[in-house]
C-alpha cells in the first residue's frame, strides 16, 4: 500500500495516498473498511468536516440543528420512541502488565463526584486512591482513576448528548413533555459508568435533575442482556469457528510483525488476550487519544506514535465488522447473544402496538458490544460496513403516526436516517425483531 502524508492535529499522519486528506482525522484503509474520515483526538469535530463525521471520541447523534422530520409523510406525528446509546468516554478498560510505566499522564477522576449511598444514609462518594507505598502500584497508572472509570470528559459529553436529545424529542417536536419516570424509563448494564452516563444524559435533558431522585433499572449481572452477560457456549463456539479460519488468521499474520512490535514495546508478548485481536490496543490508544494523553512509551524510551495508533483503529474496525456482521455465522452469533436484548425491543413495541405501553421514550445505556451486536442485527451492516462503536454511538427507533392512522418505524444511526429503515410498517418492524430470536435461546445458547 502506498502512503501519503497528512497533519494529525499538529503531528504526521500516514495514510493511503487514493484517500482525500483532511485535518487531523484520516485513517488508513484496511480490507476495504475505514475508508472514510475519522475523528480520534477530540470530542467536538472540526468545523472543515461534516457535522455526522464518525468521531469515536463523541459519537454523531440527533440534534435540533441537523434534525429533520421523515419526508415520507410530512404530517405524520411523533408517538413512540425506544433509544439505545454507548456510554461516553472513560479510560482504558484494560492494562499493561507494567501500566505505571506506560502511562507518561496521570488520569484524574476527583473533578466529579462519584457517588454511590444507600438510600436514608449518609451521602457518600467514593474516591480512587493509589498509595505510593503499595507494593503492585507499577500495574496501574498515576492518578485518581480506575480502569474502565467515565471521566469528567465523558460526563460533559453525556449531559450535552442529553441536551441535544431534549432540542429535538421536546423542543423542536414537542413530544416529551417533562422528564419524569411516567414518560421516561432508564435501563443501563450494572457497570458504573452506564448508569452514570444515564444520570448525564437525565441532567442535560433537565438541568433540574442534579437535585432528584430517578430511577434506573438493570438486570442481574449473571444475566444482563444489554452487555450482554449471559452465558452463552455454543455461541462461544460458532464465534471460535469463524476466528479460526483463513478470513480471520490471514489478517493476524499479515500484521504479525506489526503485533509482534507493539507487543514488544508495551510488555504483552504472549498474551493472548492481546495477541487474539486488537480490542485491547484499539482500548488503550483511543482511550488515550480522546482525552489528549500521549500514546504509551516503554522505559527504553520506544513510543507508539500516531501512525501505530491509525493503523489499530483501522484494523480495530475491520475486525468489528468482521466478527458481528460479515463473518459466516456472525448472525447466529449475534442472535444467540443478543436475542435476549432484542426480545425486550419486541416486547415493548408489541406493548406499545396494543396500548398497554406507559411510557413514551424507553431509554438504554449500553456499551460498544451493545450497539455492535444491535446495529448489525438491525440490517445497518447491510447499508455499509459497520464501524467499532464510538463513545455515545447511539440508534434510536421512531414511530410515527400518519393522518390516516398508519404507524411507521424510522431508524435513526449516529443522528441520521437508515437508508432502507427509514420508513417501515409497525408490524413489519416487530417481525424484523422477532425473526432475529432464537426460538428458544437458553437452549440454543446452552443445549448440546
């Protein structure tokens, strides 16, 4: 592959010489994915970009300045909403055998209050304390953080993501009245930074909220399906299967010597937790990248520079789209572990359908495997590649109403309308859903 040059907010980027250059976001091409822009070092998109630019630091997602009602019937009225959305940006959710050493900026998470207090006690909040004396402090960085924790940054990115979506579904279409648990309910996965997130999302929705009580349900960690965390073997099986074949083990060993490089540098030759995939490089350079870190340097004074980190996101995407959508089986696979997930979407459009729904938005914060896993089952993967989830990707199912009394579903991704999901029959779209269920997913998922 030939390559070109371009500025990466000040620094040298390489990238494929057929792509268009543009500031600070270009990637390379991998297999045929990435071949669009992205953004990795910023929450807010640069001006000289469209506004819906893929920006993993901040997803794209509905606003009243970009916001258009469905052409399909310019009288229809809004009367059903269901809206899914990642969690906004944390640190790194996964370490270095060494991370102290690697990471060259400390992280801090004491610019938020993290509370966390049984209801009638005390209001307690929690703080992440490092002691300098601690004998295993070289496995995790400088700072007040834990991994996985949501930053004050990715807070600020969830009370605007509420903001956005309140200029819209209340402002502009006047379809949410207040915020409140009669109009309003909040699912997230038991992970802190979800239901913290659902907390900012509430608060930008409604400055008011800061000072209220709302609540906000999860399932059982053993078997939460937004993650989703229930066990699922045979599905582990079939996702073995496709990663087991020369599709898959022919984009390891072409980039075996670049792994081999940055396992060398950053202390994981031999894990393969590490050396499976690029999840875990994908993790810790974005995580870095988005809050304005330095890329990891070694003691030796090797560094990752931006080039390493454009060609992981590269490959990171390939991979994405690749295990949930193209792979064969990839459908089974996200059946089988999302089926769960979706058969609560079926349930509540099949509530809403015989008016016995009480709520008009039903909202779920998730994570990159949520949005991944209902994106492609969705058929958004049909339209094109499907992209690693950005922090705040968000997909959000519309239901209309004609003056004939017609009811239709638009999907909206990352604040646009599907093509080909921009207008479908009530009925039709809960089919859509059911036919991604299992008959009988624990004995799928479980049964020999």
């Amino acid at each position: 592959m030939k390559w070109a040059k371009a500025r990466w907010l000040g620094l040298i980027l390489q990238v494929p010489a057929q792509m268009t250059l543009a500031l600070s976001t270009e990637i390379p091409v991998y297999n045929g994915i990435c071949s669009t822009t992205g953004v990795y070092n910023t929450s807010f998109t640069p001006a000289n970009l469209p506004w819906n630019t893929y920006n993993y630091c901040n997803a794209p997602h509905v606003n009243a300045a970009h916001y258009e009602a469905p052409g399909d019937a310019p009288n229809a009225t809004l009367i059903y909403l269901n809206a899914v959305i990642r969690h906004h940006k944390r640190t790194p959710d996964n370490l270095y055998p060494e991370e102290g050493e690697l990471n060259q900026e400390s992280w801090n998470c004491s610019n938020f209050l993290q509370f966390n207090h049984g209801g009638g006690t005390t209001h307690i909040f929690h703080e992440t304390y490092s002691p300098p004396w601690h004998p295993f402090l070289i496995q995790i960085w400088n700072g007040t953080c834990d991994e996985g924790q949501l930053t004050y940054e990715g807070l600020q990115d969830a009370i605007h993501h509420g903001q956005d979506f309140w200029s819209v579904y209340a402002q502009k279409l006047g379809f949410l009245q207040s915020v409140n648990e009669e109009e309003i309910f909040v699912r997230t996965s038991v992970a802190d930074r979800t239901y913290q997130v659902a907390g900012g999302v509430l608060t930008g929705m409604d400055p008011t909220m800061a000072t209220k009580t709302f609540p906000v349900l999860t399932q059982p960690s053993v078997i939460d399906s937004i993650v989703p965390d229930y066990s699922c073997p045979n599905a582990d099986n079939i996702r073995d299967a496709y990663q087991s074949v020369p599709a898959w083990n022919d984009h390891l060993q072409e980039n075996a010597n670049f792994q081999d490089q940055l396992c060398t540098m950053l202390g994981v030759t031999g894990n393969t937790a590490w050396t499976s995939w690029y999840d875990h490089f994908f993790d810790t350079f974005s995580s870095r990248t988005c809050h304005d870190h330095p890329l990891p340097c070694n003691a030796s004074g090797a560094c990752v520079t931006v080039e390493d980190a454009a060609r992981v996101f590269a490959i990171g995407d390939w991979e994405y789209n690749y295990i949930w959508n193209t792979a064969e089986n990839a459908t089974t696979y996200s059946q089988l572990t999302f089926g769960v997930f979706i058969m609560e979407l079926v349930h509540n459009f099949r509530l809403f359908r015989s008016g016995g729904e009480t709520h008009k938005l039903r909202f779920y914060v998730g994570h990159d495997g949520s949005m991944i896993r209902l994106a492609s089952l969705l058929g958004i993967g049909k339209v094109a590649p499907l992209r690693w989830p950005a922090m705040g990707s968000e997909i959000i199912m519309e239901v209309w109403k004609t003056t004939a009394g017609e009811q239709y579903v638009r999907i909206m991704h990352e604040g646009t309308p599907v093509p080909g999901l921009q207008w479908l029959v009530l009925d039709d779209f809960i089919d859509m859903l059911e036919a991604q269920i299992p008959a009988n997913v624990f004995a799928a998922c479980m049964g020999s």
